[in-house]
C-alpha cells in the first residue's frame, strides 16, 4: 500500500470519527432529562393529587426550559431512606412531604403547598361497629378518652401528642388497618381527600369500617415539594411552574375544593410546629 493511499485512509478514518463524535454530541444535546417524582409515603387520595401539580407545574415550562420525562414512584420500601435518596439525588428528585425543615445545602424546599389546601381536615374513621361510640364526640377532651392511631414517623403524631391526645404508631396503613380491626385503636384520623382510597386499597374488607358522620378534625397541615439540589434545573422549573399556577389559582383545583366544613362539629388542634408554608 502506497503513502498516498494511507494518506488517504488516515483522512476518512478522521472525518468517520468527527461525525460520530458530532452526531453523539447533538444526542446528548438533545437528551430528555427524567425527574422521579416518589409519592410512595403518602396515601392514594393525596398522592394521585401531587402527582398531578407537580405535572402540571412542569409542563408550565416546557416551553422556556424544554421536554421532559416525569416518572412517578409508588415504591413504598423507599420510605425509610427517602430523605438520603433524595439527598444523592440518583433514584428519586422530587418527594412532596409534609415536614418543613432540611439542611439547605443538600435540599430545597418550594414552599407552595400542593396538597389542595384542606390537607388538615381528617375525618374519624372507626370500626363500623363502634360507630355510636363517637356519636356525641364534639370536643378534643371527649378524644383523649380515646386512642388514635398514626403512622409512626407521620408529622401528625406531634399533633397529637401536643394537644395531649393519646396515639399510637404503626409503620404504615395496612398496618394501622390491622390495629383498628383487632381494637388496639379507637379510631384513625385520615385525609378527607384520602379516607375512602385507603380503605379501598388497603383494607382487607372496606365494609368491616365506617367514616363518623358529621365529625371532623382540624390542624393546619400543608404538604409541598423537596427537590434534591443535585438537579438545580428542576429546582427553578418547579419554582417558577408552581408560582405561575399559585397566581392563576390552578392551586385551588382539587376534588376537596367542594368539601363544606361547616356542615360538621370540627375539633380544632394546634400544630406545634407552627412551619407550614403560607403562600396559598
């Protein structure tokens, strides 16, 4: 083989090799970014509702920022580690939670609360057979003659304990089910856009319990969205998606948005707390 064919060669080698690098280069230009959204520590009812604001608020900038893949996690084993995944930022970006407070070099927190805003109205949900027992229940005191059940690591249970009313803790909803059936709890206090999903899903047979009448329970409680600082990109899509639909009201949609308190004996509670967002 003569110098001038290697010559030859050499040169489309170099040119085959500077397509390919091109073409990988506009690949990668153009990827679609997915942000996992993990709703698995909250109930159906609640999850199914951030799920869809957090969808909402991404598509709002779609246009400045570009498309996108949203995948929605379910995964409940994920739940005793939520915060450290979130924080590595590798297996879930964006976990909407009701607990306020993180260190801010490994999370951002968008305090606008995605929950519909009656996330703190929780009716009474009893045995079926006990449902008389709560019949005349009007005040808090009547309450701490009675056990609640609460999801152990809930922010709920500070609620509780701080208005003095007794509680007990299970690591998660099949698992106060259970307690309610065997009658180691009185009642659970459960979302008035969650009660019904939870059962549905959860109970081995929704008929054996009954949601009180007339009877609920009050605290302020928001719920609003954690991202992991790994992905600043999501932190200003969010931000700015959920601004535009806080001043549209888009954040006032929500099956609860018919729901008339009024028509109800409330006990109200305090939330020691006293962190939850104020931009509704």
């Amino acid at each position: 083989m003569n110098n001038t064919l290697m010559r030859c060669m050499a040169v489309i080698c170099l040119c085959l090799l500077g397509v390919a690098s091109a073409e990988a280069a506009r690949e990668q230009a153009t990827e679609v970014p997915e942000y996992i959204l993990w709703v698995g520590g909250n109930a159906p009812g609640r999850a199914e509702r951030e799920a869809q604001v957090i969808a909402q608020a991404l598509q709002r900038t779609e246009a400045q920022y570009g498309p996108y893949r949203l995948t929605v996690s379910h995964e409940a084993s994920l739940g005793g580690d939520w915060r450290h995944l979130l924080t590595k930022g590798e297996q879930i970006h964006i976990v909407p939670t009701s607990y306020l407070s993180f260190p801010p070099e490994e999370l951002t927190l968008i305090p606008v609360p995605i929950a519909g805003g009656k996330l703190g109205y929780r009716y009474v949900v009893v045995r079926r057979d006990r449902l008389s027992e709560f019949a005349d229940v009007e005040h808090a005191s009547e309450l701490r003659k009675k056990l609640a059940g609460q999801g152990l690591y809930w922010p709920d249970m500070w609620v509780y304990e701080a208005n003095e009313l007794p509680v007990k803790g299970a690591e998660d909803l099949p698992a106060l089910l259970q307690l309610l059936e065997k009658g180691e709890v009185d009642y659970l206090p459960l979302g008035v856009d969650e009660a019904e999903s939870i059962l549905d899903k959860y109970a081995d047979d929704p008929n054996r319990f009954a949601i009180v009448p007339d009877l609920l329970i009050y605290y302020p409680l928001s719920s609003s969205p954690v991202v992991t600082n790994q992905r600043p990109e999501l932190i200003a899509r969010l931000n700015e998606g959920l601004e535009a639909m806080h001043a549209d009201g888009s954040l006032q949609t929500s099956p609860s948005a018919s729901f008339a308190p009024s028509r109800s004996r409330i006990i109200k509670l305090e939330n020691p707390t006293r962190l939850f967002p104020v931009r509704y």
